[in-house]
C-alpha cells in the first residue's frame, strides 16, 4: 500500500536522524575534547530542529490521517507502527513552539540552578524555578490532553497508558510490606563486602566485558565504553552502545555492567523486520527497566550466577576475596540498608524511595502540596517509610536531576520495572523449574531466548500493558515482586 511504503520511508528518515544525534551524543559523553563541548551543543540543536520539523510536518499528520482510514486492513505491525508515530506526532504537535521553547529555557535555567543549590544544600535557591517547572508541567499536561487528572497526561509521556490512580493502587499493595521488611532488615546482622586494595582499572574492565559476555551482550554489534554516569544508547540496529564507570574501591563496575547490559540486550534482540522503523525500540522506561533489573538484581545477585562466576572473580583481582566464601559474597552484595539516596538503594527499599516521589508530585500536580514544604515533606516520609533521618537537602529533596529536568512523572517507571521484572521471571520459573541449574550451569542462553521470544523480539509492537499480559497472563501484580523479596532475603511475611 502507497500510504503505509510512505510512512515507513518517513519512518526510517526520522530513525536515521535519531541514530546520528545519539551518536553525536554519545560522543559528547564519552571522548569530545574539553573544548569542542559548546560547538557540539550547537550541532544538536540544529540537528533537533531538522528533526522537529520532520516530526510535525503537515505532509506527516495528513499521512497518518489517511493511514488510520485503512488500519483495519493492515497487518499487527504496520498497525504498531501507526500507533507508534502517530503517538509521537500528537507529543511533538500539541504543544505550541512558544511553549516549547520557553519549557526548554526553563529547565536549562533550572539544570544550573540545580546543580548549585545542590552544591550549597539550599533548597530555597532552586524553589523559585521548581514552581515555574510545576506550573508549566501543569500546562503542558492541559496541551496533551488526559482523561482523568493532569499527572496521566505526565505518566504517560514515559509509559504508555499509565494512569495515576493505576499507580497510586500499585504502591498501596507495596506500601506497608515494604516499610515493614526495611525495619526488619534492621534487626537482621549484615556484612557489606570490604574492598581492601584498588581494583585495577584495566581488569575492572576486562571482567565488565566478561560479565557482558555471559549474559549474551553481542559485542559485533555493541561496545563498552567510559562516562560519567552509564548508560545505554542506540546508533543502529546493529549497533546498541553501553557505558560503565570505574571506582578503586567498588563492585559497582560489575552491577552497571549487567544493568547496562540488560537494556542493550533488550535492544540487541529486536527482530530485523523492525529496523528503520519506530518499533526498532524498547516500549517504555518501565519495560526496558524490566530487563536492566532482571538481569541485574534477579539473576545478577543470585547465588547460582555467582557459583559460575566467582572463580573467575578471584582470579581477576587476585588475594581480594580469598577469605570470602560465595555464600558471605552474595549476602554481602545482597545487604539491605535503608538509607538517603535512591541510587544506592538496595532491591528492598529502593521502591520506597520511588514512593516518596510518586506522592509528592501527584501533591505538586493537585495543589495540595506548596514548593515550599518539600523538603519538610521530603524528610518526614523518609522518616515514616525508611526510618533515616536526612541530614541536608543535597542528600535529601535536591538529589534527583529528574525535577530540574522538568521531568515529572518519570520517577515511577521505575518501580514498574522492578515489578514487571519479577512478574516476568516467575513465568519464566514456572515454565522452567530447573532455572538454578540453568543459571549455574553459565549458559544464559535459554533465559536469553525466552526473554528475546516472548519480549525483545517485538520491539514497540505491543503496548506496554498489553505485552505483559500477552507474556503473563494477567496485569502488573505487585504480588510477584513481594513474594521475590520474601524468598530472596528470607524475612517473615509480615502479615503472619
Ligand atoms: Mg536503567
């Protein structure tokens, strides 16, 4: 059909566009010279302005028109790819350019006011621009459009189709168990691994593109560099980059790595049907998150992972871990400690950190809750749900870059992925009991193929929602990833 060879041309311009300024970012992020930093800025805002025009042609929106009439005689994915662009069409069309970039001088505004407040701990420098960041959130929530309150319209900018009050019944569930099991975990006694010489950089390295390597990361169509923070990008269909960090003193390289690592291959096993398309993507934050997390946390710390992979370990960074034995190596990167920042937290109350946010923007969103009483608000809930006192606003309400961003709504994706994560691998279990052995044995590549079967493969195909269930068999249940915590770090159902 003339129309759908249309759009998918169009499709595959815009991809290309959108490949070329990941790599000129990526490159920003990775190895540009101190100096070529504002001629790059240049270059991506011209590209951003190419591409925005491409995005909100009206040769485009008449194409999706047209489309529409004949979606009833199209196949699933060329429906898919409708849906996809039309859904970026409406995010790019319906909010006027003044709009645009007023938001767009705000937060890079705020980005800098941010970084220093946070410097000096004062809330109070960064307040003044957090409300004109709310109050135009608000504004561009009535631009998008929503059926029931302002924050969907946020929500669903970075998960499709989730609602507030889908979210706000999704950490009801969670709530009290997870406040319950954070000041059990207190009582417990713990041992965090200490790290008692530098780890060698090199071999940080070499044992990251190991870890990669065992999870199934193609490194003929990816790569592992350095930044500042890690992160996961794509140039290609065949090329789905990832980023690590290292410290001297820290086993973080080796959790980045597999976190990274499960986005790219999220990436790298979308079908080639889809390249040069919008469906040559993850579907949202929250699933994608699914995959980081699965592969991090859920089978990352697990002991039998480690049964394969700890001699290599020890012999990579040699004397280190000779008085550990496995089992005190796994609780030891398995440690539950409630405390101030969301990026440290561990599997238990890393969603309470998530909550925290969750409740106050809805706050924000409504009225109910003033600027100016966030970080009294901050530090009361962290006090109520994870029992830490915090101690300044740089390490309490000022930690985040999400809300300079101007990124309401964002925060909550990623609880959906440590949901969606456990809810994914009990079906996985169910069809595979001998999932240990599988682990241990150290070919993932039965994990892999499922995962990239019943999830990967599709791309954007199937809405978030609608993916789970066709994978599961029923809706997000926070049940599953409750039951994991229970098993995984063996504390008492609280209800009992
Ligand atoms: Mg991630």
């Amino acid at each position: 059909m003339e129309i759908i060879k249309d759009l998918k041309k169009r499709s595959s311009e815009l991809t290309d566009l959108h490949h070329i300024m990941a790599l000129l970012q990526w490159d920003q992020e990775v190895q540009i010279p101190t100096n070529a930093a504002q001629d790059r800025a240049g270059q991506l805002a011209t590209l951003s302005t190419i591409i925005h025009r491409k995005e909100v042609s009206i040769e485009l929106g008449d194409l999706l028109l047209e489309a529409e009439k004949q979606i009833a005689h199209l196949s699933e994915t060329d429906r898919a790819l409708i849906r996809v662009m039309r859904r970026s069409y409406d995010q790019s069309t319906k909010l006027p350019e003044q709009f645009v970039a007023d938001f767009s001088r705000l937060t890079s505004q705020a980005l800098n006011v941010w970084v220093e407040a946070r410097k000096r701990s004062d809330f109070k420098m960064f307040s003044p621009l957090l409300e004109k960041i709310v109050s135009m959130c608000r504004e561009q929530a009535e631009y998008l459009g929503y059926t029931n309150e302002p924050y969907d319209a946020l929500l669903d900018l970075y998960e499709e189709g989730l609602t507030t009050t889908q979210v706000a019944s999704l950490f009801e569930e969670i709530k009290d168990p997870l406040t319950e099991m954070v000041h059990r975990a207190k009582q417990m006694p713990q041992q965090e691994i200490n790290i008692s010489k530098d780890l060698e950089r090199r071999r940080q390295t070499e044992f990251a593109e190991q870890a990669l390597q065992k999870i199934g990361f193609d490194f003929t169509r990816g790569r592992q560099d350095v930044s500042a923070h890690p992160f996961t990008t794509t140039m290609g269909h065949n090329d789905r980059r990832v980023t690590n960090r290292y410290n001297p003193r820290s086993l973080e390289f080796i959790f980045s790595a597999l976190h990274e690592g499960g986005h790219a291959l999220y990436e790298q096993g979308i079908s080639s049907d889809l390249n040069h398309t919008a469906l040559d993507n993850g579907v949202s934050l929250g699933i994608h998150e699914s995959q980081s997390r699965l592969w991090e946390n859920i089978i990352g710390r697990s002991l039998p992972f480690w049964q394969n992979l700890y001699p290599n370990l020890k012999e990579h960074f040699p004397g280190l871990f000779d008085n550990l034995s496995i089992e005190e190596f796994v609780k030891g990167i398995n440690v539950i400690k409630p405390g101030l920042i969301r990026v440290e937290a561990d599997e238990v109350s890393y969603n309470l950190h998530v909550l925290i946010r969750f409740e106050i923007e809805k706050g924000l969103m409504e009225g109910s809750l003033p600027v100016k009483d966030l970080p009294v608000v901050w530090n009361q809930k962290y006090k109520e749900y994870l029992d830490v006192e915090v101690d300044s606003d740089a390490n309490g309400v000022l930690q985040d870059i999400h809300w300079a961003h101007g990124s309401l709504g964002y925060f909550p994706t990623y609880t959906i992925g440590n949901m969606a994560a456990a809810q994914f691998w009990h079906k996985f279990t169910q069809l595979h009991q001998d999932y240990e052995a599988i682990i241990a044995g150290g070919t993932l590549e039965k994990i892999r193929t499922w995962l990239t079967e019943n999830i990967y493969r599709h791309g954007s195909v199937y809405q978030p929602a609608e993916l789970l269930q066709k994978v599961t068999g029923e809706g997000l249940n926070p049940q599953y990833f409750l039951d994991y915590l229970r098993q995984k770090f063996r504390l008492p159902d609280p209800m009992t």
